[in-house]
C-alpha cells in the first residue's frame, strides 16, 4: 500500500488492489465450498468465509508487483497480463510447497469437523496443513500441488490484468472520476466470470471438462502457457525502461525476492523435506531473472514514463 499510494491516483491504485483481494475472496471461497478441491486450515483467525484474509492480501501483493514490473517491462498492453500471469504463478511455486506440506496433528473433535464440512479431508491421518487439498485426482503432481494450479493461478492474474488495462483506459477516456471507483471492483467479479469459461478451463486444465484431466495434460498446458509468456519476455526484452530504483526497486524486486526467501527458510526450518526442491529451484531462477532486469535497467543513462 505504501507504494500505491505514493503513485499517480493513489486512491484509485489502492481500489485496484481492494479489487483483486474481492474476485480472489469469492474465487477462493467457491474452491472451497463449491468445488471442495481444497480447503484452509479453519484455526486461523481473520477469515472471509472459509478464506483467510492473509492469503487475499497476500495473493493481492503478488498481483500489485507482478502487474508493475509488467509495465517497466514496456510491453504490448496485450502481453503484459500474461507476463503478470506467468510471475503470479512462479511465485505461487515456493508458498505452496511450503504451506500445504507444514502439516499439524488435529484433535479428533476438530477434526471431525472439518470432515462435515470437506467430505474426505483426510487421507493420512488427522493432518492439517495451512492450505489443503482434498482429492488431487492423481498420484503425480508439483510436490504434493495439483498442477492445474498454477495455470490457474496464471489465470486469475491474468484476467485480473486485462480488466485492470481496460478499466484505466475507460477512466482516462472519460476522465471519470466515478469510472475510476468502480471498474476495480467490476474487474474483480469479471475476473471470476472469465475463470469459468470453456476455453479458460482448457486452458487450466487442458481439456474442455475439467472432471476429465490428468497430470499429463495439465503438465502440458501448463508448459505451453509458460512458454508463450517467456517467449514474450525474450522477444521484447529490448524495450525495457530504466526503473527508479528509490522509486520502485522495493515493490519490484525486494518484495518478490522476500516472498520467495521466507518459503525457503520456512520451509527448513519447519523441515517441510519434500518443498526443499521447488522452493530452492523456483526462487533461484525468478532471482536470476529480476538480477537480469535489474542489471540491464541500472546500465541504461535515462527514466522514461
């Protein structure tokens, strides 16, 4: 926030992130209740529904950075949602492994009363993680994460973005002030909207019904939405402007690398054996990406806006 509101229309940046944080809360919330994927460990405190409030401003954070680095990038106003898409999921690799793998004994009691709530909770005993899932579908995936996941995760940055791009434009063409209230929460609902699409789903999943997936086919869409959204970052890489580092080196790259540094550390120091790969790998590569940013922005002679 303290970024956002240091920006050109800081009220409206901060409704931007509201925005997110309302379609992720509804999102989340359906996941849990409708389609019963997953559910949040129910001991936490602050929760929207069945969501706890950490994870939507938690998720509303990575989207507000990932969304602005797209920008320094200069790319199309076409390609930036899924350049926002490929980091939301990229983070989503290390807080993953991380959380759903810090596993707790429940009391019978407790328990049982998340059997109600989430038919077949339980495969391993009473444990709880801080995120868990219920029925992956299949014995392979992402260290224990179903892999749809993440194009999912792609997905919900991505629409995010495309209804952020639009509702500025409107607010600028209109010079409306009451556009500008409006269109991130808008953006918010459209974003779930779109989430249910046919082509979304196969997007996501990588068939048209999503009771029909396997790991082989989420691992290939998955791979092609990674390679489209890469292909973009090398085939641009040029247009690149000079990022002020006073500016907005902390919400830009000191914030993702913190995000990334906390799941690795956490994930040692709660012995969670079975993220120490991904969490390490992942963080390594986005580091050495943002190093490349960094590098090649430092080495240009003038900011442009």
């Amino acid at each position: 926030m303290n970024h956002a509101i240091k920006q050109e229309r800081p009220f409206l940046r901060l409704l931007e992130l509201f925005g997110f944080v309302l379609g992720a809360g509804i999102f989340e919330n359906i996941g849990v209740n409708s389609a019963h994927a997953y559910y949040y460990d129910i001991r936490r405190i602050m929760m929207i529904a069945d969501v706890p409030l950490e994870i939507l401003l938690l998720e509303a954070s990575i989207w507000y950075a990932a969304f602005n680095l797209a920008i320094k990038l200069n790319l199309p106003k076409w390609g930036i949602p899924f350049i926002v898409g490929l980091f939301g999921s990229i983070q989503d690799m290390t807080i993953d492994p991380a959380a759903v793998f810090d596993s707790y004994a429940l009391q019978d009691t407790v328990a049982n009363t998340v059997n109600l709530k989430y038919p077949g909770a339980f495969i391993d005993g009473y444990l709880s993680g801080q995120w868990n899932w219920t029925n992956p579908g299949y014995e392979n995936s992402f260290f224990g994460i179903p892999i749809y996941n993440f194009s999912g995760w792609m997905y919900l940055m991505f629409f995010y973005t495309v209804w952020i791009l639009i509702g500025r434009w409107l607010q600028e063409k209109f010079d409306s002030i009451v556009v500008g209230y409006f269109y991130p929460f808008i953006a918010g609902v459209l974003n779930v909207a779109c989430l249910g699409f046919p082509l979304t789903v196969f997007l996501v999943f990588g068939t048209f019904d999503s009771n029909q997936s396997t790991f082989q086919s989420e691992l290939i869409i998955l791979c092609i939405n990674f390679a489209f959204a890469i292909s973009l970052l090398v085939f641009y890489r040029k247009r690149l402007t000079k990022i002020d580092i006073r500016k907005d080196g902390v919400i830009l790259f000191l914030l993702p690398v913190i995000m990334h540094l906390y799941d690795v550390f956490y994930a040692f120091i709660q012995k969670v054996e079975i993220a120490y790969i991904p969490v390490l790998i992942v963080s390594l590569l986005h580091f050495a990406y943002l190093f490349y940013v960094y590098q090649k922005s430092k080495n240009m002679t003038s900011i442009v806006y």
